[in-house]
C-alpha cells in the first residue's frame, strides 16, 4: 500500500493541526475536544465494568491513582504532539462519551498514514455512538490532513468493533497478535480505510 508521495510536513505538526481542527466537527450528538485530566474521572468509571475492560491492551486499574497516572501520561503525550487524543462528549448531556485516538500507523506512518482507534463508555453502548465517533473521527482526519489512507485495529473477540469498522468501509488486511501489558498477546484484526473510497462513499451518500 506504500506509494511515492511528496514530502510532508512533521508528524507533530500533523498532529497540531487535527487537535486544532478538532472542535469543528462533530456529529449529531457528539463534540470533539483534547483530552484533558479530568477526563479520568469518567474512564475510571468506565474500567470498572469488566466487558470494557476485556479488550484494553493494559490492566485494569485496582486503584483511582493507578488511572490518573496513565491519563496524565497520555495527557502529556498529548501535548508533545505524539499523539492526537480526543474526548468525545454528548452534546445534549455534556456528558464524557468516550476517547478518540489518532497517531502516525506503526506500519505505513511514513507515507503518511494515521491509525485510529477509541473506547465508548459503556453508559454509551448499544446506542450507535461508536459509529457515530468513528465517522467524526475519520472525517477529521481524511479533511484535516493529507493522510492517503487510515488504519484500525481491533481484537478478533470484539465483533461490534470490527463490525462497525467494516460497516465503514474499511477492508480487514490482516490477523495478528496485539502485545498487551503484563498479559498474553491478543489476537487482533487489522482494517484500512483508503481516502479515494472514503471520498467515494462521501460523494454517495451526499447525492442520496
């Protein structure tokens, strides 16, 4: 899938430029904004369902302290521009729906590729909102950057995420094992997404 693409501007500079332009789009339910600190409030609530927790690819905090860490850590990765890390927040509610992540594709980051990747509350399950986060997520990316193409992953246990990515548009390349912390290897589906059927499939459904 590698291609012969004109230079691009920094990984970081990418990364800006999404958290920037991430508050203008959003969804009919769903805003978008950087993650923050006190964000962990809600995602320790959320590890406390064991469902959640089942396809982390960390440990289930024991302890609040444990999270506040990990979401500080990520909080700062955040603002050195390693990574663009999204809050998704009901519109109506103001209440956290869930974390949007994009950073350069371990495999193709050098042609420019993102993947993407997220977790929804479970307050939020059942209701259409991981693909509703997923369609904000991947416009934000394809219109905010020039990335040719986007990757997911997801464990082969979780159907409803490789579902919804399909449902998308996005093509299953591969089977892999995904390293976890302090547990065995997960087994994984890898998926891609090319802009030109993205644009496509826009283009579609605007005429409809």
């Amino acid at each position: 899938m590698s291609a012969v693409l004109m230079p691009r501007p920094a990984a970081a500079q990418r990364l800006a430029r999404l958290v920037d332009r991430a508050p203008r789009h959003r969804s009919r339910r769903i805003k978008l904004r950087p993650l923050a600190v006190d964000d962990a409030e809600p995602l320790w609530q959320a590890t406390r369902n064991p469902a959640f927790n089942a396809f982390l690819t960390w440990p289930q905090p024991a302890q609040r302290s444990e999270l506040d860490e990990r979401v500080s850590r990520m909080v700062a990765q955040a603002r050195a521009r390693h990574v663009c890390l999204l809050s998704a927040v009901d519109i109506a509610s103001e209440r956290w729906v869930g974390l949007y992540r994009i950073e350069p594709d371990p495999v193709w980051g050098g042609d420019g590729w993102f993947e993407l990747g997220m977790w929804v509350h479970p307050d939020f399950w059942g209701g259409g909102y991981a693909g509703e986060l997923h369609a904000t997520g991947t416009a934000l990316a394809f219109q905010e950057s020039d990335a040719p193409g986007l990757a997911a992953r997801t464990a082969v246990a979780n159907p409803k995420g490789w579902k919804t990515l399909e449902h998308m548009g996005f093509k299953r390349t591969a089977e892999y094992e995904e390293p976890s912390e302090g547990g065995p290897p997960i087994p994984a589906l890898a998926y891609c997404l090319l802009r030109g059927d993205w644009e496509q499939a826009m283009a579609v459904a605007a005429a409809a």
